[in-house]
C-alpha cells in the first residue's frame, strides 16, 4: 500500500488515529522547498546533498547519459509542467493507433503502463492482503477444528490464524477511531443546527448556545474540548476549519473501513485477467495515471522535476533522468503478481533504477515478486524500496517487498531499503527502521513536490524517503554508467553522513544511534558518494546511452 502521511498529530490528538498517519501541517514550521537536495556539508542541512554533488561533478568536467527510472507506484500525472519534460517515451510506439507497434506485448504503452487497469475501467480503492488472504482462506478453515486439519494444510492454517489475529485488531481498532472522529463530524452538525448557524467557534458557542437536553449539553462538552486541543494549532479556531483539516483523515479511514477491511470488496474483475495465474503478463490498460495520481506524482518530482534554476522553484534530486510509469499500486494493498510484472516491463523497456514507494505485512505469492527481483538483480536494475511508516523494526516485523528471497538463505544485492529522516537528521517518528534489515535513511519528512494538476504539497513518508534515494542513485548511474547496481548501492552505503548525535527511536522514548537503526549507520549523501567515486572510478570513461 503506498502510503504519504497525513494529518495524524492532530488526529493524535482528538484520540483518533493510529500513528502511521502523521501530520503534513502540524509538525513545525514548512522547511525550504528544496531542503531534500541541499547537504550537510555545504549549508548545514541533512537533505540528500545532490545539489552540491551536481556542482562538483561539472567542476569536474564530468557528463551525464540519460537514464530511465521507473516509478512504480498508484501513478503519475505526467501533464504536470514540471514533470512534462522528463517523462520516458516509447519511442518505438505509435501513440494512439492502437497497435503493439513495438511488438512487446502492450498496446500504446507510451509513457508506461498500467497493471490494474481493465479494458473499460481501472482499480482504486483496494482490499489490504491481509483482508483477501482472509477472505479467501477462511472458506477453507473458518470452521475447521485445529486438531482436524490435514497435516498438508498445517502450514497454511498456521497462515490462517496469523492473517485472522491482524485482521480482527486491525478492523476493531479501524473502527473504533473512525467511529470517533466521525463522532466530531456528526456533533459539529447537531450543534450547527441547534444554534441556527453555518459556522461557529468556541466564544460564540460559549456565548449563545446554553443547551438543556442531556444529549445537546454532552455534545457541546465535547465541542470544548476539541476547541481547546485545537486551540494548540490554530488560535480562534472554527467548527469549519477542523472540519477541514480533519477531512482528510475520515476520508483516509472510512477507506480503510469500507474498502480495505471490507471482506466483500474485491475490484479484480475490472482487470480482467486470471488472477490466480501469476505466469499471465499482457493484461492492464496504458492508463499511466489512474484515478489517484498524487501519490506517484509527488514520488516523481522528488526524483526528477525540472531543475529550472528559478527562484524558489522545486527541483528534483537528479538531472538528466527519464520517468518511466509503471501503475501497480491501488489505494489498499498492492498484489503481488502486479509488482512482479510491474518490475519485468520496468526492466525489459530500459530501466536503470525502479522506485518503490509501498509495503504491506503479508504476501500471497512471494516467489513470483522474489523471480522478478532476481530477472532485475539479473539485468543489472537497481530496486530502492521504502521501509513503511508504522515505526516498526523491519529485523522482526514484515515489510513486503523484501530482498530476501523465499527460504531466507539468500538475498539480492540490487535492493536498497530506506527509512525517513529530518532536515535535522533525525529519523521521522513515523519510520521503520532495522540495523539489520533497512541500509540507509534519507529525507522523508516535510517534502515538498510535484501533485496535480499543477500543484505542489508538502508529504511525509518513507515513500519520499525512497524517491531520494533513488534520486542519487540516478546520478550516479548518469555520470558513472559503467557501474553495476551492485556497485552504486555500496557507493551509497559507504559515503553516508553519520550523524554524531543520538536520536530518538522511532515511535519509542529510547536514545539511540544510527546504527541502532540502520546497515549503514546513516544517511544518503550524494555529495559524499560522487567524491568517492571519482576517488575509486574517476579513469572511466562515461560512455553515450543506448535506448
């Protein structure tokens, strides 16, 4: 499920919602637009340095190829005038006459393609896995006694009882807190009409409404205290503007409680494949940007939004990059024969670096996401995922997507897994972390980017925490492009800023350093990284791209 964090230190506050949706507006001043690209070397800030290591490349008279990083994500909208000019294009296909022109299986596939798309429709909204697995093993087990089942299926009733235990906590808790902020919603109505008024704040409450029904007088108690938790963000604040700030966190959870927990939703049939058939890759529509573009989008622009040079304008991390679309991820959970044949177009059509900004807690058919890491570790493709936003320690608790293949005796090397830290080097409160599991931690909180139509946001999450990453590994790729991804990801781990001062650990009071939280011990420095490649690989000579 691709996640960006929301609105949760307020919603925190009214007891609302769990902590893996943090606050975009609440959680201190707006950092500068681009702190994600400045470093800590030249100006003091722990972002990802990728101005500085532009500069000292051309100082160094070093050119850069293009290169095609792939997005892989819910989509993007690439109209977008700041992403317009650097997305990838099939130039092999003819757009619009609706033929395979270049005989790859995908019919107009332009600018990417989109596996959860259908002929007349596309997926949105999502069941979690955990809710399909479920669903679907529970007509198998739901009313089998654990001593009656066939020594065959003990491991997949063992499956069961995990998948039941997470879903019946994950739906009691879903809707307890949607419950009770939909509760703030439904008092801030009944008190509107008592009064006889489209808007009000605490001191004309106060001062007109004197309610004698038991009902009316808990109502406006409640009202009270949410005035004076709110009072803490913004001064004078009216039923509306917490009805507007709290929006999109109802929003958020009535999909998890109708969609994503929701045993008898299931879209699948807008695709229209066989979805239990995972060898089955030529389905899916070239809708690169789906319904639900944001996510993608704003991915997209940390990555490679035009670098105008104007004052004040959001530039992405690398500059000579193509984006290539690729849509997999709805908003639920992703399914893994979609990732896996999301990462073989990526591969087969040029890609050097894939980003994947989603996660989720169970997997039903890891061995055909495992075959697809291995066809990109095999074509020297670089995969960046992020770590997830629920400030769980990824050595103990799943994270799917992994780079350990089934069996867990064996790993890929092309695979970076990357936590969220901030513009003072600290990891975000939200973040997952493993000292053996997550290799490096990179800006994640307070970003701002691309959004449609032509907009910008500031998001939080490790999903623009990856897109960083894969943003200097781009650059590395563009002016070293004779070096495997095998060699960019160490280039990467060795040349890290290691912060001296100990942070806390996500999610928890404990003082800890980065190596507490991470392979590396620290945080990506693109700056850091060219240095040490041109100290270790300067003699080579950059040679023209191949496309």
């Amino acid at each position: 499920m691709k996640k960006h964090l929301l609105v949760g230190s307020l919603l925190l506050a009214f007891g609302s919602v769990t902590t893996n949706i943090s606050a975009q507006g609440f959680m201190g001043a707006n950092p500068a637009k681009n702190w994600q690209n400045k470093s800590i070397e030249k100006d003091s800030v722990y972002g990802t340095g990728s101005d500085a290591a532009l500069e000292f490349l051309k100082e160094k008279g070093r050119k850069s190829i293009p290169v095609i990083v792939c997005v892989e994500d819910g989509g993007v909208y690439f109209k977008h005038p700041a992403l317009n000019p650097v997305v990838w294009t099939n130039t092999r296909e003819v757009a619009g006459n609706k033929m395979d022109d270049d005989k790859n299986g995908y019919v107009d596939d332009v600018h990417g393609w989109d596996f959860i798309g259908g002929k007349d429709s596309d997926v949105n909204k999502e069941a979690l896995e955990m809710t399909r697995m479920y669903r679907d093993l529970g007509k198998k087990f739901n009313n089998v006694d654990a001593g009656k089942v066939a020594p065959a299926d003990t491991a997949q009733y063992h499956v069961y009882l995990r998948v039941k235990t997470a879903y019946e906590k994950k739906l009691k808790t879903s809707l307890a807190q949607y419950n009770n902020l939909k509760g703030v919603f439904d008092t801030i109505a009944l008190v509107k009409k008592a009064m006889g008024v489209t808007d009000f704040n605490r001191a004309l409450m106060d001062s007109i409404y004197h309610p004698t029904d038991s009902a009316f007088i808990r109502a406006k108690a409640r009202l009270q205290r949410n005035f004076k938790r709110f009072s803490y963000f913004i001064p004078n604040a009216s039923a509306d503007s917490i009805m507007k700030l709290l929006g999109p966190g109802l929003a958020q959870l009535s999909a998890v409680v109708n969609y994503q927990l929701n045993l008898n939703w299931d879209p699948r049939y807008l695709v229209g494949d066989n979805y239990e058939d995972a060898s089955q890759r030529y389905y899916g529509n070239n809708d690169v940007a789906g319904p639900a573009a944001e996510h993608g989008t704003h991915v997209s622009g940390i990555i490679a939004a035009v670098r105008s040079g104007k004052p004040d304008a959001q530039e992405g991390i690398a500059d000579n990059v193509q984006i290539m679309v690729v849509r997999t991820v709805p908003d639920g959970d992703e399914r893994d024969k979609d990732v896996a044949n999301g990462i073989r177009y990526a591969v087969d059509n040029g890609a050097r670096v894939i980003n994947m900004s989603f996660g989720k807690g169970f997997t039903y058919n890891k061995k055909a996401v495992d075959e697809a890491v291995k066809y990109a570790e095999a074509h020297d493709v670089l995969l960046v995922h992020a770590a997830g936003n629920d400030h769980s320690n990824n050595d103990s608790v799943d994270n799917f997507p992994t780079r350990i293949y089934l069996g867990g005796k064996a790993e890929a090397s092309n695979w970076i897994e990357v936590g969220a830290s901030d513009v003072k080097g600290k990891p975000g409160s939200f973040s997952n972390y493993g000292k053996h599991s997550v290799d490096l931690f990179a800006p994640g909180v307070k970003i701002y980017s691309t959004i449609p139509d032509t907009a910008y946001a500031y998001f939080n999450g490790t999903s623009m925490a990856s897109p960083c990453v894969a943003g200097v590994a781009a650059i590395i790729r563009e002016y070293f492009p004779t070096l495997t991804a095998k060699q960019v990801k160490e280039l990467l781990m060795e040349s890290v800023t290691k912060p001296t001062f100990q942070v806390a650990m996500p999610g928890y009071d404990k003082m800890v350093t980065y190596s507490d939280l991470c392979i590396s011990g620290g945080i990506v420095d693109a700056y850091a990284a060219v240095q040490l490649a041109i100290k270790k690989y300067g003699d080579i000579k950059v040679k023209r791209a191949k496309f």
